[in-house]
C-alpha cells in the first residue's frame, strides 16, 4: 500500500528552512545535581543531569510522585544517555518488572509490566505524550525525538481506557525551546553500525519556537543476512497565540526496514545451542520487511486564571507494514527445518481527540484537583496475508539448520487472512486529587468507554460486532508520615478490547483486569535520590497468548493472576556518583485455563527474577575536561518458552561498559560496550522454533559535537 507523506515532508521542509536562520548559540541550564558540576546542556547528550524525576506527566496532576499512590519509574534524558540508548530496546533490562516478550522478527516492540504483555500484535499499552501509540503496526522506538520514558507501573484506564494493569508506558517528546541550541551526533560500531544523528532547536520569533530531530542509521547484524536501515524525523513548533494560550505541533515519521527474522531453534527436547547464535533460517531473497509510521499531534493548552487550564489535543496515526518473509514451521529429528512463506500488507488509520479541563477548588475547607476529559478515536486496521506451507505436504521449501542452502525455488504464498477492523469509541474521565491532610493524599478516578468494533472477514463475507463497554475506576491512599517517607495503596481496574482473530476466524472477548497494589517511597531531602519498594496483586481475565496448536496465532486463556515484590532506586548519591538498581520478584501463572493453556501453566518470556545496576562516577581532569566511567549488570531468570510446554529459556546475566570524555564544551566522545563479557543468551521465544538470540559483545563509538 502507497506511503504518503505529503502532510509531513511540507512540515520537515519548513523546519528545516527556519533552523537555517535561528541564532547558533550553545545554550545551558542549571544542573540538579550539585552546584560545583557543569550545567546541562539543552541539546545533544546530557552532562551530570538527574537519575530521579520529581513528577511524571502522564500521571495528569500535580501531585509529585512522592506523593502519588503508584509506583512510576521515569528514565530521564540522562539515564538514557548513561546507558547509550538509541532505542527502546537499550532500556528494558534497567525497569524493574519489564520483560521482552515476541518482538514479531525484530518489527516492533512488545513488553510486559509485571509479567501482562497486551495483544501481540500492537504490544502493551504504550502512549505518545498522552496519546494511545500502539494500536496498529510500529516499528522500534527509536529515542532521537524523545526526552524521558515514563513507567507508569498499575492500572492506567481510569484515564487512558483501554490498557494493562500491569502498567503503561508514556513516550514524552523533545520540545522546542526558547534558547538556540544544535547538536550532531555520529556513532559507529560494531557489525558495520553507522549512525548520524541532529538535534535542532530556538526561537523563529517572540512568539513561535521550533525543535527538529532527526537520525539515519544503518547496521548489520550479528544474524547472517540480516541488516536494518531506519530513518527518524521528528519535527516540532510551540507557537505563544497569547499570553495564556499556546498551540503545539509534534510529529514523527519513522521508517524501519529489515528482514523478518525468527532467531534460532531448540530440539524437540528444549536443548538450546545446536546451531550458532548468528545463524539465519530463513530466505535472504525474500529481502526486507518495511514499517512506516506517521504521526501528528496538536495540542492547545490555555489558563483562564491561576487555578483552571484547559487542554484539547488531536492525534493521527498511520502505520503500515509490508514484505515477505520465511518462518520455520516444525523441526524434524534429522535436522531439517519445515518452513512456510508469507507476504503481508497490513494498514491501520488512527485518529484520537481529547478535550481536558483541570483546574484546583476547596470545598468544606478541603483541597481538590481536578480533572475532567472526554475523548473520542477512531481507529481501522486493514490486514491481508498471504500464506503457503508447502513443507507439511512434501518437504519442499525446508532448510538443513546444519548446513543451510538458500536461494531455492520459492512457492507462491496464496490467500490466507484478509480482514478490515473497525474500532470506535467514546469516553469521558474524571479524576481528583484531594489533599486530606497535610500528610494525606486520596487520589480516586473513573472512566466510562463505550466502544464499538466490528471486524470483517473479506474471504468469507462474514462481520462479527462486540460493543465491549466499560467502566474502569481507580483509588489510591498516600499517607505522608515525614518529608521523606510514603506510605501508600490503591486499587483499580482495566479494561482492553482485543484485536484480531483466532485460527478459526472468530474474535476475542475484551481483557477485563483488577489490580492491588502496597507501597512506600522514600525520597532524599535534596530530592536528587528516590526509592519505591511495592508489592502488587493483579487478576486478569481473557488474556491473549501464543497458540501452541497453531503457530502464528493466538487463544484467550480464562484467568491469569501476577503477584510480586518490586524494588526501584535512582538518583545522584554523591558529587560524581549517580546509580540506578531494581529487582523484582515474580509470580505469574494461569488461574483458569483450558485444554490449550492448562491452569498451572506459566506465561510466556516471564521471568521470576530480574533485576539490574548501573552506576556511572564522573570526575574532572586536571585541565577541565570532564569524564565519566561506570557500569551495567542485569540479570533475567529463567521463562518458558512456549506456552503450555516446560519448555524454557535459561537465565543470564549481562554486563555492559559505558565512558564519554568531555574534550572541551562543545565535543564530547562516548564508548559504549554491550554484553562485556559476550555471554549467550536468549532474549524471548514465541516457539522452540522461534528464539530470539541475545547480541554478543558489541562496540559502539560515538562523537557528539554541539554548535
């Protein structure tokens, strides 16, 4: 299907045309972190910035998350340049309780918070600046355009609606700033890694402001005949209509292309090893998978008065993927791999728009923060697959795992899936934060959502409709016994429709969860360290996972239940000394089930155990130049890898290096070492025949210059 980017390349265009005439300046702010270290810098990689964050935007109060009654673990724009994070991918192992679930061959991103992945198909509940962003197909985040990534740990439909209890990620956007600022960035690496990014900003006049972000990156791979090629625009204006109101445009436009790779394989016994980590099974002539994603949001915010703003947003979304691709089917004893071919082109349309009022009021001598929204989407997925498995006849189109031969004759995929969903929906949301006390916070919430969806089955003629509707609430406790110390609770539900069809064509009832959470935080007095340590308690009904019957698909287990302690901690404990640590302990398994996923059973890619530590120290040199060095471990307990079998993938644990070296003000270089000690490992499965390998020891370097 056609890509159309008419709307975003006049955008880019205009950006790039205003950026030439904006002031070069080097720009810096105050750091957090201790008066005697230099400042941050608006743009590029950041300079002795904050592990912690006081608050979380997609939390919609003003409440600080020390007051908050939920866990949220925020990785700031530091902690992602500590970690040398490119993409989403980089972050995972550093979140307590975020595990890796099947990432569809390297196509997108699909996680799970505390252990509940969403549909495998658009992944959990992820947010674009408060906007849902993953329904459809999306390639890898990438993080040129992005500023932190907030972990909003627990149920999030009393405001978001259709989401996970576990929790939901909300991606915020680099925003145009009033001072000029310019940063290039080039790295290069290990398995022919190139990559060149800019970051743009600074006023066009008093009252409009631009950002434009963009990186082009192109890599091999570890895997033989695998490579990926992305490239990321992400253009920005913040525009002063007035001096209470203010109209902002964010968008994005990524393309990512890579072939469709379904790892490597285990025998029929779960024996891990019997082929190299790098070693490609599927067909290099059916050439790359491509993904496009384009993106637009407008917000315009206004105060009326010290205490009331409104907010009303729009955002459109589409998203595509198309290519063929070979995926193994079955392993027979003698080494021979069975393999089917399909081709895909799947589109989605997305359109959301949001209207807010939120303002502060007393009523009988107690505080409130209100919030009050209505929201209206209307989302449509248009999926066609073509499919032939010619190898569960005769053989034809299979591959020896020990000495593969590529470049056969390859069958034609006929029809297989062709299918037009159409989702609608309306909701409003209340929420109020309510100061007690001085020691006491009551948070409470409720969402209405009454959806319609209907999926059609272009083959057979027939539409299926659900109209699953739902009232999602929410209520949190926080009790505040010192300036330091939280004690909390909250309760709340969810609720997500499910896209997509069963092997028998039918579609799926909507997840339907309830979650408990205890907790406490602790937060240093100079409010540069903070801690969360909580124990939650979560149900779910109706959840999707890997169809071990029919591969490709998915069924709906009756009940799952997830339990567990999780433990956060981040921040700047010294002078030069910032660290980040989690660990999480993990109790997932089907409450419910059937004959397809037994009671019992655990959840796919779930780890009982996870948890990591990165520290960085950053010191001066006699001269001035200023350096930092420090260190990465993880650790990931061992998952089973493919439902309904004791099939599992082994624990690892992984190390990493990061360094950068301030030359002067304006250069700075970076070193950064992935799995230091090059260990084999597996990073999820959805099959015995579909691992996916962890990277060996990887190199990258980098140069970052600011003009």
């Amino acid at each position: 299907m056609t890509f159309r980017p008419h709307l975003i390349s006049l955008a880019i265009a205009s950006l790039a045309s205003l950026a030439s005439l904006a002031a070069v300046a080097h720009a810096q702010t105050t750091t957090v972190a201790d008066a005697t270290l230099p400042a941050v810098e608006v743009v590029g990689r950041t300079a002795s910035g904050a592990y912690h964050a006081g608050d979380a935007s997609g939390a919609k109060t003003e409440l600080r998350l020390r007051e908050l009654p939920q866990s949220v673990r925020v990785m700031t724009r530091q902690a992602l340049d500590d970690l040398g994070a490119v993409k989403l991918d980089d972050v995972l192992d550093y979140v307590g309780g975020v595990s890796r679930q099947n990432n569809f061959g390297g196509l997108w991103d699909n996680i799970a918070v505390r252990a509940l992945a969403g549909n495998e198909n658009t992944g959990m509940a992820t947010l674009l600046n408060g906007f849902s962003s993953n329904r459809g197909f999306n390639a890898p985040r990438d993080l040129a355009g992005v500023e932190r990534i907030e972990f909003l740990k627990g149920p999030a439909a009393a405001l978001y609606g259709s989401s996970e209890p576990g929790g939901t990620l909300n991606i915020v956007s680099k925003r145009p700033l009033w001072q000029a600022g310019h940063a290039l960035e080039v790295y290069a690496g290990s398995f022919n890694l190139k990559r060149a990014a800019l970051d743009s900003t600074g006023p066009i006049s008093d009252a409009l402001a631009y950002r434009l972000n963009v990186a082009i990156e192109d890599r091999d791979s570890f895997r033989d005949h695998v490579n990926a090629r992305r490239e990321v625009v992400a253009p920005a204006l913040s525009w002063k209509l007035g001096a209470d109101t203010t109209l902002d445009y964010v968008g994005e436009w990524v393309r990512h292309r890579t072939p469709l790779d379904r790892g490597v394989v285990a025998t029929a016994d779960g024996h891990l090893g019997v082929i190299p980590r790098e070693r490609f099974l599927g067909e290099p002539a059916d050439g790359d998978v491509t993904v496009d994603n384009r993106t637009h949001q407008l917000m315009l915010s206004h105060d009326w008065n010290d205490d009331w703003r409104s907010r009303v947003g729009l955002s459109w979304r589409e998203t595509s993927i198309n290519g063929f691709s070979t995926e193994p089917t079955a392993l027979q004893a003698n080494g021979t791999l069975t393999r089917q071919r399909r081709f895909r082109d799947y589109d989605s349309d997305d359109l959301a728009i949001q209207a807010e009022l939120q303002g502060r009021l007393r009523m009988g001598g107690v505080a409130h923060e209100l919030l009050l929204g209505v929201e209206a989407v209307r989302f449509d997925m248009d999926t066609v697959m073509l499919r032939v498995n010619p190898s569960a006849v005769n053989g034809f189109y299979a591959i020896n795992i020990h000495q593969p031969v590529y470049g056969g004759a390859q069958p034609t995929p006929v029809a297989n899936t062709d299918t037009l969903e159409h989702q609608r929906n309306h909701a409003v949301y209340l929420q109020d934060a309510i100061t007690l006390a001085p020691q006491w916070r009551l948070l409470a919430g409720v969402r209405v959502d009454n959806y319609r969806q209907t999926l059609l089955n272009r083959r057979t003629g027939l539409t299926t409709r659900q109209d699953p509707s739902a009232t999602s609430p929410r209520i949190g406790l926080s009790w505040l016994p010192s300036s330091q110390w939280t004690v909390y609770a909250s309760a709340g539900r969810s609720f997500r429709p499910n896209a997509g069809t069963d092997f028998g064509g039918n579609g799926f009832d909507p997840e339907r969860g309830r979650a408990l959470e205890l907790g406490t935080k602790w937060e240093s007095t100079d409010r540069l360290i903070g801690m969360t340590a909580a124990l939650f308690d979560i149900r779910k009904r109706n959840v999707l996972t890997a169809d071990p019957v029919n591969t490709g698909y998915s069924v709906a287990a009756g009940e799952v239940a997830s339990r567990g302690l999780e433990l956060d901690f981040a921040g700047q404990v010294s002078t030069h000394w910032r660290v980040n640590a989690s660990l999480v302990f993990n109790d997932v398994e089907v409450r419910r089930g059937d004959s397809a996923l037994p009671t019992g059973s655990r959840l796919l890619n779930v780890p009982k155990v996870n948890g990591s530590l990165l520290a960085v120290y950053e010191g001066a040199l006699d001269n001035g130049q200023r350096y930092g060095i420090g260190g990465g471990v993880t650790h990931v307990g061992a998952r089973i890898g493919q439902s309904a079998t004791s099939f599992e993938l082994p624990a690892y644990t992984t190390a990493k290096l990061v360094a950068h070296w301030r030359i002067s003000s304006t250069l700075r270089a970076t070193l950064d070492v992935d799995n230091l000690f090059d260990t084999t490992h597996y990073t999820s499965s959805y099959s015995r025949v579909w691992v996916t390998p962890g990277a060996p020891r990887t190199f990258t370097l980098g140069l970052q210059a600011k003009f």
